[in-house]
C-alpha cells in the first residue's frame, strides 16, 4: 500500500520536547519564601536537585526485523486463489510487498524453519540489514512447504542469532514469527507451553516478538504468544496479536506490525523505569494520550503511540510529542 512509503518522513518531522522529572509535593519547600529552600510559593528555588531535567531527543527508529517464517507442509494449502506459502510470498517480496516497500527504513532478515534434519532446521539470509530484498526474496523463492512446525527452538534459534549478531546501536530487535498452526516438536508432539516460554525467554533478551496467525490458528495460544512475546504483566492491557484469513489479510498484516514500528515509536535519548511509565503525561499536539490504549514505553528508551494516537501521528503535518516523567522514574 502506498501509504507505507511516507512513514519515515513524518517521523523525521517529530519532535519530542524536553522531558523533566515533575517533583512531587513532598519535594516542594515550605519555607519563608525568600528562595533559599527547595522552592516556594513565590517562584524561588526550583525542584530538588536530586531531581534533574532531563530533554529527550526523538530520533527515527530503523528497526532490525528477522521474519521468522513457517515453512511446515501445511503451508503449501491452498489459501484463497494461492498457497499459503505463495501469499507470504507475495505479502513480503511482492511488487507491493512490506519487505520491497520499507527496504530502506528497516534492517531486514529472515528465516524458514521446518523439520527438516537436523531439525530444527532454519534456512536463513546471509545478513540482517537495510536494503535487504534480494536476498530475502532470494530465501523465500529458493524453499517449499514441508515437515513440523518446531517453533519453540526456532524462536531460541533467532535469539541467539541476534546475540552472535547484535543489531547496530539505537535499532531495536524484533522478530515477526508467522505460522499456519500450532507448534510440535520434531516428533510431533504439543509445544505450545515452550513456545510461548520462547517467547518469554526472547523478551528477556530485549526482542520483541510479534505474532502473526495465519489461517485459523488458536486465538488463546495467539493471545499467549503475543503477551509473552511484548512482556506483558499481570494486570496490563493484552498484546495485540494478528490473524491473517486470506492473502489481503495477510499482507495488510505484515505492514501493521512493520510498519507501525518504522513510524510509531520514537526512540529517545534516555531510559525511564518502564515499571513506572504509567506515571508519564504523553501529549500529541497538545493533546494527552492514556497511557496503555494511546501509548507505551518499550524498553525503557522508546515510546510506542498505539491505535488512533498513531494514526494521527501519521496524519500530521508536523506532529508534536512531549511527555513528562515523575522524580525517581528517569534512569540516568
């Protein structure tokens, strides 16, 4: 779509405003009013000064995104007038594809994982980086639906790839896994606790994880996935997971997850407590945000509009964003 190729520039055009440490009422002085103390009534002083200022500089994220793609017999289904195997094809490295479209905005990798032996066994590009089709497309075209679907040492697998091969500085780690089914074992057998226990396991590594079903997969263990894959805790609004019923589906998906990282989170030049983030004020052109439904802190040095808030970054002119954070919640 179109509407893709303009992500990157509206970010370019965002400034995130200074960010301070608001002290608290505990912190404000009480004194005569002459300004010795740490403020008062009359505008002396000014906050503690265990309380610094602290300005945050928006920046463009280039994401490192590695497609951890399913590439077990099923795929080879058919899936509206295609495969399910042809329209990931088409979704990715078509004309229109995500990966042909945000090539330059997005360090790219992939991989094909099976049971092929020694299982598992993941068929992968040569490089993670930006303008990476070729051998993307190259990857794809050069494999055919077969075997299990081992997703849980397939997501291990990916881990460590990005652990030999860290992604360059300031651009976070991200895998997309897309699967037409429930993951087993080499054997056969349920995997779906050490999936999403993967997926976990990935978080805790800094990567997120997002999930992408295709053709019916299980909404609880989709939902599992994608909680454990963006780390979301008990009590915290559920991660967004994708499902993909036909090959329009499929391609409008993989330009949501991707898409929406190249143009919604701007990445600053700081770290805030992320178990504190709920305390933060977010406004977008003057506007406050809700933390949790228009917007998230991800790692402690991104902030991620979410729903309407990013759409209307995208729409902008020339979007503001500023955002506050208590005393105590900057990590310097």
């Amino acid at each position: 779509m179109t509407r893709l190729a303009g992500f990157a520039s509206v970010v370019s055009f965002v400034a995130l405003a200074a960010v301070g440490c608001a002290p608290t009422v505990g912190e404000i002085g009480d004194d005569d009013g002459s300004g010795s103390g740490s403020g008062s009534d009359n505008g002396g002083g000014g906050p503690d000064a265990s309380c610094p200022g602290v300005n945050f500089t928006a920046t463009q994220v280039i994401p490192s995104v590695h497609l951890l793609i399913d590439r077990s017999g099923s795929m080879g289904e058919n899936f509206g007038n295609t495969t399910r195997y042809n329209a990931m094809h088409d979704a990715l490295v078509g004309t229109n594809g995500v990966v042909a479209q945000l090539q330059a905005k997005v360090n790219f990798g992939a991989s094909l994982y099976s049971s092929d032996n020694p299982c598992p066994k993941l068929y992968n590009t040569a490089s993670r980086t930006t303008n990476n089709f070729a051998q993307v497309k190259q990857l794809i075209e050069s494999m055919g639906p077969n075997g299990n679907t081992p997703t849980p040492p397939a997501i291990d697998a990916t881990v460590q790839s990005f652990a030999a091969n860290p992604p360059p500085m300031g651009s976070p780690p991200i895998i997309v896994l897309a699967t037409d089914g429930l993951p087993n074992s080499c054997g056969g057998a349920d995997t779906q606790a050490q999936s999403i226990q993967s997926a976990k396991n990935a978080y805790t590594a800094g990567i997120r994880t997002f999930i992408l079903g295709i053709a019916g997969v299980n909404d609880s263990f989709l939902q599992s996935m994608a909680n454990a894959g963006q780390g979301v805790q008990p009590n915290q609004p559920n991660a967004t997971y994708y499902t993909a019923n036909s090959p329009q589906d499929l391609q409008m998906a993989f330009q949501q997850i991707i898409g929406g990282v190249v143009s919604c989170e701007l990445a600053i030049n700081g770290t805030v407590d992320v178990n504190q983030a709920s305390g933060g004020i977010v406004t977008l052109n003057g506007n406050t945000l809700t933390y949790g439904t228009d917007w998230e802190l991800v790692n402690g040095n991104t902030i991620r509009l979410l729903g309407g808030a990013c759409d209307s970054l995208k729409s902008s002119t020339n979007p503001m964003v500023s955002a506050t954070f208590p005393c105590g919640s900057v990590i310097l």
